[in-house]
C-alpha cells in the first residue's frame, strides 16, 4: 500500500529505509521521543537512529496518515528482527517549513 506523505516525512521514511542518516530530515534543533527517550537536535538524532540501526534490522512501512491538532500522524507496521515483530506504531510528526521539528513515537 502506498501513502501519500508530506515531503518531509516521506524523506524521512525513505532514509529509514535505505539506512542513509535521516539526521538531515530535521531542524538543527529538533525533538525525537522513542521508546520514552528524549533525543535534542540532529547530532544526537544520527546517533538515535544508528543504534537503532546496530541493534536491529527493521522496515516501517507507512499504512495511514492525517492531521490531527497541527500534527501529522502517520501508522506505519515495523517488522524485523525485534520481539514483538511486526508492530503497528504511531509516528507524530511537527514540521518546520520543509523539516521536521519533533517526532514523537509510540505503540
């Protein structure tokens, strides 16, 4: 299934994909919540997300999107080599012109 994503976000689950550094898809000050971690601005982002990286290998794929109270949401089903494979989660994005100011993940 293929879902229409605001460029930024797109980018960002693109990056995600192909394991290239999603930093750049964020404001230089930017928020990512993950797993009830608080993670401030691109270079603690990178590395966010290159942990993730090493310890699993996973895809999210994007299954629903709206807007809700100024945020885009978007569904996407996670699958890889984690416990509980595969997961729907929740992706709360905030964005900045054409970046993303936070990012907020959750069950």
């Amino acid at each position: 299934m293929s879902v229409a994503l605001p460029g930024p976000i797109g980018a960002y689950f693109a990056a995600d994909r192909n394991d290239f550094d999603v930093a750049f898809c964020f404001t230089e000050n930017a928020v990512v919540v993950d797993e009830r971690q608080i993670h401030l601005g691109r270079e603690a982002i990178r590395r966010w997300r290159a942990e993730a990286s090493r310890k699993y290998s996973y895809v999210a794929e994007p299954l629903a999107v709206s807007d809700v109270n100024g945020q885009t949401m978007v569904t996407a089903r996670l699958s890889g080599n984690f416990p509980g494979s595969p997961v729907d989660l929740r992706y709360a994005f905030v964005l900045e012109k054409d970046q993303i100011a936070r990012l907020e993940i959750t069950l």
